[in-house]
C-alpha cells in the first residue's frame, strides 16, 4: 500500500486510486469480522432447515444484506410441486459501470441426525415432503457457504473503492435434489439484476485441508436426473404365481439389467453412473403385490449420454414387463422427479480465479483437484453455457485429522455424514478470503 494518502485507512486509499493489495486489506477486515461469522456459523449450524424451509436462513440473509445497502428480493423460487414458499434472496450491490458478478451460496440442510457432539450440534427435527418427522442437520456445508457469502458480502460494500460494476448474491434455497436454482431462474431471478457476466460458488469439503482451495478447470461435478420406476404386476397370492404378475421379480430383473446400460451402451471415455437407490414393494411373505417402486439416480457429463440413458431405462423397463407377460395398461411408469445439469467450470474464467486466489491466499493453498460424480445445482445459473461459471472446493478439514487420515487411509467423513463437521475458524477465513479476492479480481478497477 504507498503512503500516498493523508489517512491510515485503506479502503479510503483504494477510492482514491492507490494501488489495492488485496491480500492485506482483506486479512485485516476478515480478523474484525470472523467473530460476527463465526457466531453466525454456529447459529446457521444449531438452526438447519430442509430444502424448501428455508425461512429463518433466508430472513438472516436478506436483513444483513440489507444493512450492508444490497438491494434485497426475497420470496423467489416458488417450487413447482410444492406448496412452499420460495426463499431465494437476490441481492444486488451496482458501483457504477462495469461487469456484473454473481456469488450463489445454497441454504438448505439435510435429513440427517447429527453424530459430531460439537457444542452447537443441531438438536432440530423437521417435517420432510413426505410429511414425515426426521432429524435436520448441516451435513453438506451449506452453513459455511452462507456464513462465507455473508462475510464476502460486507468485505466488498466496504472495499467498494477497490472495484466497479455489479454484484448479484444469491441465497439459494433447495440445492438437495430440490432444484432450487432452477425454481428461482424460472421464478424470475435474472429480471431482479443485471445478466452476470460471470457466476462463482464455492463448496465446503473435508477431502482438502480447512485454509486450502481446491479448483478443476472444465468438466467438474456430473449432471443429475431423478428417475422414479412403478413397476407394475397383478397381485395374487404367494402360492399361486401362475395367476398373478410378479412386480418384485420383474424389479430384480430390472435392476441387474438396467446396469448393463453403463456397461455396455456407451463408450467408456464417457463417464456415467446410475445407481438404484430405493427399492420399495409388497407386504407379505405371500402376496404378490400389485407394483413395486424404484428410485434412480442418473450422472454424467454429457446431455446427450443422459437423454439416451434415460431413453434406455424406459426402453429396458418396457421389455421385462414385455417378457413376463405384463398387460399393456400395467406397463411399467417410468417418471423423472427431478433433474440439473452439469457443473462445467469455465476453463479461462477458472484459471482466472485460480491466479487470483493464488495471490491473495499463496500458491501452496490453491491446487488443481479432479472432476467427481457428484452433483450441484449450481451450473444451473450459467443458462447452458451462455455465463461463464466457476465453482471451487474450499477445503474444511482438521489439519491434524487431515494429516493422520492420510497416514492411515481412513477417510474423515464425507458429505451428508452425521459426523460432517468443517473447523469454522480456518475455513470461513479462507473462503470469505477466496471469495472476495475472486470477485475484486474480476472487477477491477
Ligand atoms: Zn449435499
Ligand atoms: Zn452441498
């Protein structure tokens, strides 16, 4: 920073045109604020709400960002097959003429009794969409995304003499499965906002060392399809299977074949998963029930390897009723339930944002990681590929559980684990520090 002006503060020496050094001023502002975040964190984790239910986060969200002079919208993302409100926020901070950058932290938790023993361990049961009382937990992080974009977002309405143009924070309700980022682009969240030029997220993760960035150019988290399968028989009793149609061997069938989908109809440099996850039928040791219903979930990078393997589950579906003799009125159901598409991190967008995470946080704390299978809403927000997009692993483990687990070979927990549990103080620094050096990069002055 030169000493060109006449106080000591440095965002008034950055609104005067000096030169900014990011990597100081925002480690300066990140120690007054990581009290407040942290306090807030462990407010966000006790106080975990179900996709959907994302009321008090939601609220937390709009009033903070408010007081920081964000032009605040709640209530979008009304979702389709529900009767809930929608609690997407969409705040926009304009600074005169320049690009527009969006930042999307998901809100939602999971259905998971939460194991960590963490003095601020959720203790909270909800209702999930099927009316049922379950625990609620955190599992997947969406607490550090909230409490990073929270911190990103008083960072940059205070440095706002170090950049020009726009910023969009979304606060996404319903990432689990529950097509939150779609809810609220068709609820109408590009009309709250100037179109982004670019589109940045980050997802918390123990694979990596809390302080550590992980990011993948190009193709990095799969797409995701929701299949459900009725399977549908003619009941009749456990003795006499000559007058019924049995939907529970016709499932087992099924099962095996559907996975020679992934074995034998695609090319093997096409990565693809399909997993049958839920297999529910019948009620008695001897009645051949009427259906049985199977739940599916379907990964793969590319859309049209997706809409074939789609098209083959219904086709293979069709030929097991087909040779068991099935009527035609009791031909199986085959519904999607629910679909996203790929993570596709733009290549010259992520190798920006690496550069300046690099700088701002040290070439040994920002590393290449690999694509997984996993997937996330949020490339939703590019629109297909029209707005370049960037979302990067920000690491969350325990230093010390981090270096004996890989001593060991025994992984620390994964996503939706009840035992998932980032160190706070490490990861909410890095990130709100990764965040905001992205976003003050691409906006330069
Ligand atoms: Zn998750
Ligand atoms: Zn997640």
């Amino acid at each position: 920073m030169k000493e060109t002006s006449t106080t000591s503060d440095p965002l008034l020496e950055t609104s005067h045109g000096t030169r900014f050094d990011a990597g100081s001023t925002l480690d300066s502002l990140i120690d007054a604020e990581l009290p407040s975040l942290l306090a807030t964190y462990m407010q966000l984790h006790a106080m975990p709400e179900l996709s959907g239910q994302e009321e008090k986060t939601s609220a937390l969200l709009a009033q903070e960002f408010r007081s920081l002079g964000y032009a605040v919208t709640e209530g979008i993302g009304k979702y389709e097959h529900h009767s809930w409100p929608g609690y997407g926020i969409v705040a926009l901070l304009q600074n005169g003429a320049g690009p527009t950058v969006l930042v999307r932290a998901d809100m939602d938790a999971l259905p998971v009794e939460e194991k960590t023993g963490l003095p601020y361990a959720s203790q909270l049961r909800g209702i999930n969409r099927d009316g049922k009382e379950v625990a609620v937990m955190h599992a997947c992080g969406h607490d550090v995304h909230v409490a990073v974009l929270l911190g990103t977002a008083r960072l940059l309405a205070r440095l706002k003499g170090a950049w020009r143009g726009s910023v969009v924070l979304i606060g996404q309700p319903g990432e689990e499965g529950g097509g939150g980022a779609q809810a609220m682009l068709n609820d109408g969240a590009y009309e709250l906002c100037p179109q982004p030029d670019y589109a940045l997220a980050l997802h918390s993760t123990l694979r990596l060392e809390a302080g550590s960035i992980g990011y993948v150019p190009g193709n990095f988290m799969a797409s995701f399809s929701e299949l459900e399968v009725t399977v549908r028989g003619v009941g009749a009793h456990g003795s006499a299977p000559e007058f019924g149609k049995d939907p529970i061997l016709m499932a087992a069938q099924l099962i095996l074949a559907l996975q020679s989908i992934v074995s034998r109809e695609k090319s093997a440099f096409d990565p693809a998963v399909l997993t049958v996850g839920s297999v529910h039928g019948g009620t008695a040791s001897n009645i051949i029930p009427e259906e049985v219903k199977l739940q599916l979930s379907i990964r793969t990078y590319d859309d049209r390897l997706r809409d074939r393997i789609l098209a083959s589950v219904e086709r293979i579906a069709r030929g097991v009723a087909l040779t068991a003799g099935v009527p035609e009125d009791r031909a199986p159901v085959v519904t999607l339930k629910a679909s996203h598409q790929a993570n596709y991190n733009d290549p010259d967008l992520t190798e920006r944002v690496a550069r300046a995470l690099k700088q701002a946080l040290g070439d040994e704390r920002v590393n290449r990681s690999e694509p997984v299978m996993v997937s996330e809403d949020f490339g939703s927000w590019g629109l297909g590929g029209r707005i370049p997009t960037c979302m990067f692993w920000l690491g969350g483990a325990d230093p010390v559980q981090f270096r004996a687990s890989q001593l060991t070979g025994v992984s620390l927990p994964s996503h939706h684990s009840p035992l998932f549990a980032p160190l706070p103080e490490p990861t909410i620094r890095c990130g709100v520090k990764a965040m905001s050096a992205a976003v003050l990069d691409l906006l330069a002055r």
